[in-house]
C-alpha cells in the first residue's frame, strides 16, 4: 500500500480509497499501483466478502488522470519497451477480482474516474455527482477507458457524451446503468450498507464463478454462450458451497458457508 491509496477493512468489507483530495484523487501510476495492491489484499484476506472503492473527500470520486505539467506517473506516456499501461493494468485486476467491487462515488466521476465506475461491477452515487468524459476539450479523447465504457453505456449515448465532453447528473448516470442506486448524500453509506447486506450473507463460490461466468460470456456468441453456462451450473453444484446449501435449505436453517 502506498500513502495515495489507503485500505481499512470492516467485517466483510475492504474499503479502498483513493486519497489525493489535492489533486481531485487523480489517476497516476502510483494510485492504479496502490489500488491493485489493495485488491491483492483483499481476496488474500479471510472474511472478506465485498470490495469498496470511493475517493476521498465529498467531492470528487476520481477526476481522471493527472494533468498536472510534469506529475509523476502522467497517463500520457508509454514505454515503448514495456507497452502494458498502468491503467489497463489496473483494468484488468478488477476483472480477476473474484470479489463484487463496488463503486462508492462520493462525488464526480470524471474521465477515467467514470472509467473506474464503469470497471467496478456495481455503484451508489451522490445525488450530486456529475460524470463525464472531458477528453474532448483537450484535443484527446477516452481511449483508455473506451473499451469498458463501451460495456456499460449504449453506444449512441457513449458516442454522444465522448465527442462533446459535456458532463450530465447521476440521475443520467442512472438512467444509463452507468451506477445502480443514487442517493442524497447523507444517505450514501446507508445504501451502501444496505447493498452490502445483500450480498455478504451470500455463497461467496457461487458469487466468484457466477462473476467469472459473466466475463466469459460477455463477447461470447449464444451458441458458445449456452456450452459454458450448461456446463458450470453442475460443476457449481459439486462445490462445497453449493452442498451446504442443499443442506441449509432442507433443514430450514442459515447457510454456514465455508467458502469452497
């Protein structure tokens, strides 16, 4: 862990925070770094069920990459010899995470900030988060986030918010898929929690295949779709999650997963 990026854990939860409030909680490589660890952290730790990301503040969840002339770990750079981008990188251990990652968007969600929504696997926003992919203003334009956004938001929209660079409300956002829930802001950690409840109690297995499942499939055809999915629900049903709960459901009590 590094000082930019901080992690406490909380019963089920490993809340991860990007913590540079001087800098809108900008990307660089020392965040994505710090961030990835923490998610190391995580399913290397027992107990834990979920995986928060927020920024730190109210204000701002994630503005982006650092366009500060001359930040360390600036996204604008590549080594040639070494194409494989922090931010890609960072993109694809939250793939791996066998762990649901929520996005906790305290505030706005900018340019990779939205990206990072977009990767986690769901969110709750403040009611007055703006998101948005400025890139355009400044002669670029979100290539490094293309992919997941093109995931989540429908293409027409995508296209529309990429060319112009404007902003638009969480309730957009919303009405997008872009987050699940959108709360006042004193109410954010509730509906949080509230969310978390929902899944922590749950088979831990079965979440982390089902999650592997929905990345299979994502780009799959249907045919090659239906021979994978046909094929791990009964390699599911021989885990020992999946016994257990056989066995709680038949004698009417609470599952007492093992996490295997």
């Amino acid at each position: 862990m590094n000082d930019v990026v901080t992690s406490d854990r909380d019963g089920a939860v490993l809340r991860i925070t990007i913590n540079r409030p001087e800098r809108r909680n900008a990307l660089n490589e020392e965040v994505c770094a710090g961030i990835a660890a923490a998610i190391d952290e995580a399913e290397a730790t027992a107990g834990v069920r979920v995986v928060v990301l927020t920024g730190s503040g109210d204000k701002v969840f994630c503005a982006g990459g650092d366009l500060k002339p001359g930040a360390d770990g600036t996204p604008f750079v590549i080594d040639p010899a070494n194409p494989r981008h922090y931010v890609i990188q960072l993109f694809r251990r939250l793939e791996r995470c066998g762990l649901p990652v929520i996005a906790r968007v305290n505030g706005h969600a900018l340019a990779g900030g939205l990206g990072l929504v977009c990767a986690c696997d769901m969110a709750v926003s403040t009611d007055t988060a703006q998101f948005g992919v400025p890139e355009s203003r400044l002669g670029l334009f979100p290539m490094m986030i293309l992919s997941y956004m093109m995931r989540i938001i429908p293409r027409r929209k995508l296209y529309e918010i990429a060319t112009t660079g404007e902003s638009f409300p969480a309730a957009e956002a919303l009405a997008m898929d872009i987050v699940n829930y959108v709360v006042p802001a004193a109410e954010l950690d509730n509906k949080l929690d509230w969310l978390i409840a929902r899944i922590a109690d749950k088979s831990p297995t079965a979440i982390k295949l089902g999650k592997q499942a929905f990345r299979a499939i994502e780009d799959m055809p249907l045919d090659k779709a239906f021979e994978y999915t046909q094929l791990m629900l009964p390699i599911m049903a021989m885990t020992e999650d999946a016994k257990e709960g056989f066995a709680a459901f038949n004698e009417k009590r609470a599952p007492q997963w093992p996490g295997k």
